[in-house]
C-alpha cells in the first residue's frame, strides 16, 4: 500500500479554496480536485500491509504519546516548483511543532524504507499538477485559515478517475498553547 501522514483539509475550506482558484487563478496545468486537497506531513511510499500495524504501533509510542501542539495555519501564499510542476497554496510560516511533527513522521518513515526528504517542509495544498510553466500572481489574494486538531496516515489508490485518497489511522494532536 503506498501511505503518506498528512494535515486533512475540512471540505467546507476546500470548497472555498476551489473557488478562490477559479476566480483568482488561470488554468494551470491539471487541476486537482477540493476533494483531493491535503497538507502531506511525511511521504511514506510502498509499505507492506503487514507493516502498518508497526508503523501505527511506532507512531503511538514516539510521537501520539507527546504530541505536537494542535493550530491553525493562514494559508496565505502561492508559491510554484517548476521540477514537479505543482503550484501550491500555502502559509508564510507555521508554528516550529508542525514542522517538528513532519521530521518526525519522516523519520519514522525512513525506518521503513522510505527517502527521507532533503528539502526543506513547506506546508502546501497542491492546486495544479503538471504546471509547466509559472503562473501568473492570483488576482484575489488568498487569505484561507486552516485549523488542525489531528494528523491522518492515508492510503493513496490509483482509481479509474484518477488518484483517492482514504485514512486509515488519525492521531490527536495537543491542546494549543
Ligand atoms: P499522482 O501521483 O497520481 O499525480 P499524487 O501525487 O497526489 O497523485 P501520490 O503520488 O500517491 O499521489 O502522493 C501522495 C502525496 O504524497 C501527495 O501529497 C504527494 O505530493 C506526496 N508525495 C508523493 N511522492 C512523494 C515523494 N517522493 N516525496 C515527497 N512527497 C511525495
Ligand atoms: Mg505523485
């Protein structure tokens, strides 16, 4: 199964979200669907079935038993990176605990075969996939508040309409400080 950790979108923000880049926004590339929207914490990749119960074991015992504080972000900029060809929303910063919760999970990931990241973590909502070229600046600044109170492990399928996305573990997060 191939698995990522990750923020989830509430669908009333993601409706929004999607109007917002229909006014703002030209087509750019493939438009990805409200419903797809997601913050990516951690890309874990191919886990064998048989090990996820390890990973949610690890994930209780290292990072659920202490966990990071829970917030929200202001999604508030539109940044693009030519070498996937993504054009992303997301926020100018973010409490240093998310980012210290997305090393973590990449870390845990990395026990379990998967690349551990070089890049820095940019929270982002992908909005466009294959964007070849840059867009434009949006004609209506974003301005979006996204709350998060837990982090999600999903599983991500090839379907015939394209990729979906399903949770199959959620962890809390703490109260805010
Ligand atoms: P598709 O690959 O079909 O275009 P997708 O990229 O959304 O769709 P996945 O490739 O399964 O689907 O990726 C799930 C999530 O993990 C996405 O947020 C994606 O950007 C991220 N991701 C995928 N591969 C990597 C990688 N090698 N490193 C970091 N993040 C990744
Ligand atoms: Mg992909």
């Amino acid at each position: 199964m191939r698995l990522f950790f990750a923020l989830e979108v509430p669908a009333d923000l993601a409706l929004g979200i999607a109007d917002w880049r229909a006014r703002a926004l030209p087509l750019a590339g493939r438009e990805v669907p409200a419903a797809n929207f997601h913050i990516t914490l951690a890309f874990i990749g191919e886990l064998a079935e048989a090990a996820l119960d390890t990973l949610c074991r690890e994930v209780d015992a290292q990072i659920a038993a202490r966990p990071a504080a829970a917030g929200q972000l202001q999604l508030d900029q539109v940044g693009y990176w030519p070498r996937p060809g993504i054009f992303w929303l997301g926020p100018q910063t973010w409490p240093d605990t998310l980012g210290g919760l997305a090393h973590k999970l990449g870390g845990l990931g990395a026990r379990h075969g998967s690349e551990r990241r070089r890049d820095r973590f940019q929270p982002h909502v992908t909005l466009f996939r294959h964007c070849t070229t840059p867009p434009p600046a949006p004609t209506e600044l974003p301005q979006f508040a996204l709350p998060y109170r837990e982090f999600l492990l999903m599983e991500s399928r090839q379907g015939r309409h394209g990729v979906r996305y399903a949770p199959v573990a959620g962890w809390s997060l703490g109260d805010p400080l």
